[in-house]
C-alpha cells in the first residue's frame, strides 16, 4: 500500500532543500572571493566523456552549437595528398618555378588610383609541372619602399594550381607587387593531422606542494587518459576546461602554479621536409614579366574606391609609414607623451590576453614618463601589472589570458578567465577594454577557441548591456617568422583560422577591432610574433583614436 506526506511536510522538505541549496551556492561564491579566482580544484574525478578525440569540449546551447558547426564548415580548406612515396616532395609546390602575372588593366588605359590591381599565380612542382589542384596558402602585398606605403591583397584560390590576388591601388607612383607561398597544400594537410592526432604536443605542467613535499605533473585541456587519476579544474562559472594528472601523495588542492612544459614534434620522417625556410616555407614566388606598376592619379569623376568590409577589401593602409584606415576612422598620430597622456587623460585601460597584447603595456610604460608602474612583486613578463598616473588620473593594467597559457610559472591564484574579469568591470565611458587572444589556442581543435570567444563574447554584451559607454577594442591575429619549431606551434595558418572565426564572433556588436593581420602583412618589416615598434606604434594610434576620435569624426 502506497502512502502520501501531508503537504505541510512536502512544503517544509522542499524549503530545506532550498535553503540548503542556496547555501552551498553562497559558499563557492564566497570561497570563489577569498581565492581571488573562479578555478575552483573539484575532487579527483574522470575526464567526462568528449565528443571525439581525448579533448574535453563544453555543452553548448542549441544556438552556439549551431553557430560553431557553421564556422567549422566555413573553414573548410582544400584537400591535398599526404606526403608519401606515391606524392613526394618533388611533387609539392617550388615557389622558384612558379609565376605571377599582372593582368592588364580592366578597360586598357594606364592604372590610376581607385583600380582595382589583378595577378595571376601560377604554381608548379620541383619537376617544373603545373599544379593541378589548390590547397597552399599563398600572401600577396602591394608596396613602394620610398613612400612607405603598403597594403594588403587578397587572395583567391581557383583549386586548380592558379591563383588570384587583387589589390586596390591607393596611392600615386610605383606600386611593386609581392607574392610569398608560406606552406604548399601538403604542409597544410600535416598541420590539420597534427591539431587533430596530437592537440597535446605541447603540454602544461604545475607544481603541488605541501610543507617540503613537493610534485609536478602535466596538465591540459587535452588530457590523455590513463590509470591515473585526473583533477579536474573545470572553470565554474564559465565551464572552460583545464585538467591535470593527480600527484601520487598529494591533493588536487594543493596546485599551486601552472607553466609551459615542452612540445613534441609528432612529424613523420617526410613531414619535415615540407617546412623549409627558403625552400618551401615563406618565399617569395618570382613574376614572368613586371612585377609593378606606375598608378596615376585618379581621373576627374572617377569614383572612390569604396570598401565594404575587410572581406572585401583592405582594412586600411600604410603612407609614409603611417596606417590609414579605410573603415571610416580617421586615424590620428600621438607621437609625444603630452599627446597620449592628454588622450588618456582619466581614462582607466584594461588589457587582457596574450604577450602580443602585453607589448601594448609596455609601450605605453615607456612612451608616458608620468605613468609609473605599480610595483606587485609579479614575474617581469607575467604580470598582472598595473600603471598610474596620478596627475592626470590614469590607470592601465595588464592580466593575461586564463589557461592555455605558454608563460613561465604562473600562480594558479592569477590565473583568471578573460570572461569572469569582465564581469568584474564597471564599466562606463571612461573605461577601455583591450582584448587580444589567438596565440596560444593554435595546436588545439577549433572548438576550443570557439567555446572561449563564446564565453567572452557573452561577458562583452554584459559589460556593454550595463555600462554601454564603455569602449571594448579587439586585436586581431599577427603574422609572425616561421621556422621548424614555430611551424608546429605558432603557424600562420593556425593564425589564419583563428583571424578569422574571432572576425566572425565579434562582427555586429558594438566594439572595435585592430587590424594585426594587414598591419603586418602590409609593412616591410618582417614578419615576428611580436612585431617591431614601428607596427605597434601604429597599433598604439589605431587604439587611441578610438579613445579619442576628432571632433567631428
């Protein structure tokens, strides 16, 4: 015979339930407090089942999961044969026999500004034969040296061994054409079987300590199964993932920092060969006839070039040395510390992600005598790091990215998600966030980048929704020197994809974005992971214009 609780009693159950829910709740949040963090070290548990491989992804809503399979199908990049004894290298791209071509004018007559510039690539193998299928990842610049001028191009795959790469013409005088293969298709095919075999070739590590005993174990987002036990620092608050193997004596609790372990080729013997610096890796391909043009200057009624988005066209260009977009914004120069201060004058600048946007920091330290940093006893390329500048009430501080992070030794008590540290700003029209994360998300699947543009995306709209005056600045993805090791790591065409979903991410709300990409393929100098100071000064102007637009503008 069933029987049934009076309602009283249900009622009275049910508010104990709650209320011994709602303190628990009160107790990680306050716990969340004291440790300055949300990473929270859960007990010892066993990676949760992932959808594929050994990465553990987070549940998505219905909209974000349909978002994601819309970019992961948005990056699809021609299929090319793997390197092996029925396609050798002789049978890859050989930038040396290969060609551009500038196609005549549209219309005939001499190129003016406002044209549109076209080349015709053509790509053959070591055997001199043509290529006959697409897939390699090709750059093309226009420049003139002595106006210092340079703008990007964009190239167009024709997936039969030819390629197009259309400029704007922007400026009168010699305009020289530049096309350079980074990687032949091959090169490509092994970089994508690497994210996908062996996103954990480069690993994490963190010391436990207790008293005098101390243990390190390696530590990932993709985290290899094993008989070991597995702590689990799940991010409570934004689900971001983070793992690491258990010591043998001691507690998940007692982590106390993280830092970049080593890296593992994982290449097969031939694979190697397909990253060459001056082989096949970053050089320039030859033209077949003239490689530049003289651009007169625009006819009366000519229409303006009109450029609708970065897609499109370029975002903007250098003249003299100095970026002009072509976005709309009206960049300005600050080249003394009177001017930048004035600019940032009570204004309080926080820079959030990767060394790339450290660099922005320290830029800014050594261009303002006045703005002092605040000594916080932190490692000198770690931080967080913060700068004051009391006459003019100034404040920018730094903070990096939460995990994966390839710095040396951070604490895991600094180890804070971009989202959540958002979600602790006021916000207002005096408040700038800068935001710069792609580096160090290269060697993992794409939906790990997705996932956490996704989680700060959502604590952009937040902070916008409650202090819209507030300005948010993004800066894009950089080309960089490649070598070997920096080809399994820090690859442009990981950069590529990544460039391109976080455009995607952020397009329609209401922030800016600093072109990195253009800005260093559109300059002389070359390529590095941290561009030279001449790039980063432009960057510097790009952002204080946003800060402080012209009357009028």
């Amino acid at each position: 015979m069933r029987t049934f609780m009076p309602i009283a009693c249900i009622r009275r159950r049910r508010r104990t339930i709650f209320l011994v829910l709602a303190v628990f709740i009160f107790l990680l949040r306050y716990v969340n407090v004291l440790k300055g963090t949300s990473q929270i070290p859960l007990k010892v548990s066993n990676v949760p089942k992932v959808p594929h491989s050994f990465c553990t992804f987070q549940p998505l809503s219905p909209e974000e999961d349909v978002e994601e399979r819309s970019l992961l199908d948005s990056l699809t990049w021609p299929k090319t044969p793997t390197l092996s004894a029925r396609h050798p290298l002789k049978m890859t791209i050989n930038p040396a026999h290969s060609t551009f071509t500038i196609l005549p004018r549209r219309g005939g007559g001499q190129w003016r500004v406002g044209d549109q510039l076209e080349v015709m690539i053509k790509m053959s193998d070591f055997q001199d034969h043509p290529r006959k299928f697409g897939g390699d990842f090709l750059l093309a610049r226009l420049h003139n040296m002595d106006l210092g001028a340079g703008v990007a191009g964009q190239v167009v795959d024709h997936l039969n061994g030819r390629y197009s790469a259309v400029f704007s013409l922007l400026w009168e005088g010699d305009a020289q054409v530049e096309v350079t293969l980074v990687h032949p298709g091959e090169a490509v095919t092994v970089l994508k079987r690497l994210n996908k075999d062996n996103p954990d070739r480069i690993y994490f590590q963190s010391v436990f300590r207790s008293g005098s005993i101390a243990e390190t174990t390696n530590c990932n987002i993709c985290l290899r199964q094993t008989q070991r036990p597995i702590c689990n620092y799940t991010d409570l608050r934004t689900g971001e993932p983070w793992f690491c193997y258990k010591p043998k004596t001691l507690s998940c609790d007692n982590r106390i920092n993280h830092f970049k372990g080593k890296y593992r080729f994982h290449m097969r013997p031939n694979d190697k060969n397909l990253f060459q610096s001056g082989v096949n890796m970053k050089v320039l391909i030859p033209a077949s006839g003239p490689a530049n043009v003289t651009v007169l200057p625009k006819e009366e009624g000519q229409p303006e070039v009109k450029i609708s988005s970065v897609t499109s066209g370029p975002s903007g260009y250098y003249y003299y040395g100095m970026w002009r977009a072509l976005n709309g914004t009206t960049v300005q120069q600050f080249n003394t510390s009177l001017a930048i201060r004035q600019c940032l004058k009570g204004k309080v600048v926080h820079m959030y992600g990767d060394s790339t946007i450290r660099q922005w920091f320290e830029f800014l330290n050594e261009a303002l005598p006045d703005l002092k940093e605040f000594e916080l006893h932190n490692l000198r390329r770690i931080g967080p790091f913060m700068a004051l500048d009391y006459e003019k009430n100034i404040m920018v501080t730094f903070r990096c990215h939460g995990p994966p992070i390839r710095f040396t030794r951070v604490l895991t008590s600094e180890l804070h998600y971009i989202a959540n540290e958002l979600d602790g700003v006021k916000g207002g029209h005096n408040t700038v966030v800068v935001l710069g994360i792609w580096a160090h998300f290269g060697t993992f699947p794409m939906e790990v980048y997705i996932r956490r543009l996704q989680n700060i995306r959502k604590a952009v709209v937040r902070l916008l929704d409650r202090a819209p005056g507030t300005l948010v600045v993004i800066r894009t993805a950089n080309l960089q020197n490649l070598t070997l090791e920096s080809a399994i790591i820090n690859n442009d065409w990981y950069s590529l994809e990544r460039d391109y979903v976080l455009r995607a991410m952020f397009k329609g709300l209401s922030v800016h974005l600093i072109d990195a990409w253009e800005m260093t393929l559109a300059h002389h100098l070359p390529h590095s992971l941290h561009p030279p100071t001449p790039i980063i000064k432009n960057m510097i102007d790009v952002l204080l214009s946003y800060i402080c637009p012209p009357k009028g503008g």
